[in-house]
C-alpha cells in the first residue's frame, strides 16, 4: 500500500495548494505544506448528504481533491496529505481517533484519521482533515505546547498507549480527540470511512458540514448556518439554497452545481 501511495502527481497537488515549489522534508517544510493545504482544500461533506461513495483510492482522490476542485472529510483529506509527505521523502504514520465533542458522556468510535510525522528528528502531530478548532501547525509529540492563530495546543499522554490533542481554553485544557500510539492501516480506515459516510448516525450523514481554516479567519457551514469567525467579531447568517452555493463556490472555492448543493441540503 506504501508504494502505491508515493505515486500522487506531486506538482498537480502543489498547483491546488498555490505552492511554486515543492517544500523540504524538515518541520518548516511540512508546516508550509500543512497550512498550505488548510487553506486551499475545505473541509466538507457533500458527496456523503447525495449519497456518493466515498473513495479512499489514490485516483480516486486526485480526481477529486486534486483536479475535481473539491473538498472532503478527514479520511480523504489525511490520506491525501500523506501521500503528498511521502512523496517529499517524510516518513509517516497513520493514526484512528476517537473524537471527543464538550459535554461528550459516551465513548464514540475511531471515527477520525490523524498522522505523525518525523522532521527535524522528532515526530509530529499534522492533521488536516479535523476542521473545528484544530491546529494550524504540527504539534510536536514531546508534549510542548504550540500556538497558531487558532489557540494553544498540546499531545497529553494518557497512561502508557493513549495521546490527547488538546486545545486551550478559558477553563483550561480540552480534549480533540485520543488515538493509540500503534499505527493504523488501510483497511481500518476503509471500515471507519463506511460507517461514517453511511451509517444514520453519522453527524456526516445527518447534516452538511463545510469548513476552512486560514490564518486570518475560519469559516463553518452546518447545515444552512454560516459563521465566520476571526480578529473581528464573530458573522452568522443563515442561508437559503442559492446563498449557500455561492458561498461554496466563493468563500470555499468549490467547483459544485446548484443542483448538488440543493440535494445535500434536502431535509435540513
């Protein structure tokens, strides 16, 4: 699967980022990259509201993400983004997560994708495919804390197998989500993508959900509910179905028809 994986059309993926060039396989490097890619590739989950499969297949997310002009979820976004590491000669492994949401009384499933990645002779944390309020630059697995413009985050241990990413808050530190410390492979996440792309329960399933992260604001869309938040006070508005096409073909840059747009919001 590995050497599959290192065949991604490296300057096609750079041109979506708007890299000129390639970046080095150190920290600042794959800091670049990772901001990079937050900016450029949205979080969203369109294909899974009409009903389309999900596919985690390299082709099949270059169409996509890469040349589709689109976004995706975390499992789509991660894996793209690993290819893209390894194909700049970054070792890297994949993690499941179990997300942990306020107020969560309930353990949920590995539901999310995260990676690691060695640069600078340490390893990282680097996700783009979280969305909410994770952060904009690796987080180093030593446990320092980092900040972006989006917070203070930090890795906790919890006992001897578990990591936490946490995010700082007035009332201290909160939990992201936890993941094992043992690689994850293909296959699980194969079986984690089929349940959150199709089973009822699955907020994916449940509502439209887009999302981008820059350094100067992150926009959210659930549902028909559109909030930007950065420096200036928080926006919100709610939409109907031709202002959110024009917010995600604008503010988003999707390449997606009117028509889509109307059948994820259908029952919302």
């Amino acid at each position: 699967m590995r050497g599959g994986l290192t065949q991604l059309d490296l300057p096609a993926y750079l041109e979506r980022l708007g890299l000129s060039a390639p970046p080095e396989p150190s920290l600042e490097g794959v800091a670049e990259l990772m901001g990079a890619h937050l900016a450029a590739i949205p979080f969203e989950n369109i294909d899974v509201r009409l009903g389309r499969p999900i596919r985690l297949d390299l082709p099949s997310l270059e169409s996509k993400l890469v040349r589709g002009g689109r976004g995706g979820y975390c499992f789509e976004q991660n894996t793209l983004a690993a290819a893209a590491l390894r194909r700049l000669g970054v070792e890297v492994a994949t993690f499941e997560a179990r997300v942990r949401p306020p107020g969560a009384v309930v353990v949920l499933p590995r539901t999310h994708m995260t990676l690691r990645v060695e640069a600078d002779d340490a390893s990282w944390l680097v996700d783009v495919g979280f969305g909410g309020d994770a952060p904009l630059r690796p987080v180093p697995f030593s446990g320092e804390e980092v900040e972006d413009s989006g917070g203070v985050y930090r890795l906790a241990r919890e006992g001897e197998r578990v990591r936490v990413l946490q995010r700082r808050t007035a009332a201290g530190w909160s939990d992201l989500y936890a993941f094992l410390s043992e690689p994850a492979l293909p296959v699980d996440f194969e079986v984690a993508n089929h349940f959150t792309s199709t089973h009822p329960r699955s907020i994916f399933v449940q509502t439209l959900t887009a999302q981008r992260s820059t350094a100067e604001a992150f926009h959210v869309l659930r549902g028909r509910l559109y909030t930007r938040s950065g420096e200036a006070a928080e926006e919100r508005a709610d939409l109907d179905d031709a202002q959110v096409h024009e917010l995600l073909t604008g503010v988003y840059g999707l390449r997606v028809e009117l028509d889509e747009v109307r059948g994820a919001l259908r029952g919302l």
